[in-house]
C-alpha cells in the first residue's frame, strides 16, 4: 500500500461532506459494527452525455474507507453512470496501490455506496426550483445513532 498516497487522501480528503442537492445518494455498511459509508452524486450534461459533476461522501469506520472514498469521488467525476457501475473497488483504491487482505472490505465498502447512489438515481425526484433544498434521507450519524450506537467500543475480528 502506498503510505504517503494513503497519508495524503487521509490529511486533505477531497469531496468529504453531505450535498444537499445531490441527484443521487447510497449508503453501504452496518450501524451495528460501526462501519458505514455514504456517496452523493450531482449529474451534468456533457456533449450530449449524462456525466457525474461532482460526488462526495461521508464515512464512518478506518482510515482506509476515508482515504478510498476521498479518491473514488475523483476517479469518477466525468463518467457516465454505465462506466462508474464498471469500477471495482480495485480500481477505485489504484491509486492506494495493493489494499493488505484486511483492508480490501474498505474499497469493497466504497463500491457499493457508490453503486447504490448510482442504482438510486432513478428513484430520486428532481428537486423543484420553488421548494427549499433539503437533504436526501437521514444523515450517516442519524442512521448511526438510530441503531443505539452513539458512543462504545468496537471489536475487530480477524479471521484467517
């Protein structure tokens, strides 16, 4: 794994944050043990194709998830929805180089709040220029805190 990739994504995460007027939003993980994922995407036309603009994400769990989710919300900016649902975690952690074997669930993670908010994005309507902008569904830390988790301790397991 490249460390000072890693501490880059880490010290300066690109795209970190809820986007209130996303056309698409995905969550991926469980409240239960802590770990979670969540992507925004906005869509722009682009020579007559329909590409992501912008993305963003919040993440609850390791330093790795951040670091991935930082650098996928880049890698996908311009890419149409079909070539975005092509990416696999491995591609989306490259630039991180080889993930150690009890990091991989983390681009895992990724990829799929990156493919619920892009097989969501039919299910989104479009927001009407008279009514306020709201966020789409409940924050990471609503979700979180609804399963009892507001604060504890977190067992990692290993298995061989």
């Amino acid at each position: 794994m490249n460390e000072s990739t890693l501490q880059s994504a880490l010290s300066n995460p690109q795209n970190l944050g809820e986007m209130p007027d996303a056309d698409a939003v995905g969550t991926v993980g469980s409240p239960d043990c802590g770990d979670m994922v969540r992507m925004w995407l906005k869509y722009k036309d682009q020579d007559g194709r329909k590409v992501i603009d912008k993305a963003s994400f919040q993440s609850f769990g390791c330093q790795t998830a951040i670091a991935v989710a930082s650098l996928a919300t880049e890698l996908i900016r311009g890419k149409t929805k079909e070539e975005a649902l092509q990416m696999s975690a491995a591609e989306l952690s490259a630039p991180l180089g080889a993930l150690p074997p009890m990091k991989i669930h983390c681009g895992q993670m990724v990829e799929g709040a990156l493919k619920a908010a892009l097989e969501a994005e039919s299910n989104v309507a479009p927001a009407t220029s008279s009514s306020p902008q709201q966020p789409i569904g409940p924050t990471l830390m609503d979700s979180l805190n609804a399963s009892g988790k507001t604060s504890g301790k977190i067992k990692i397991v290993l298995q061989s």
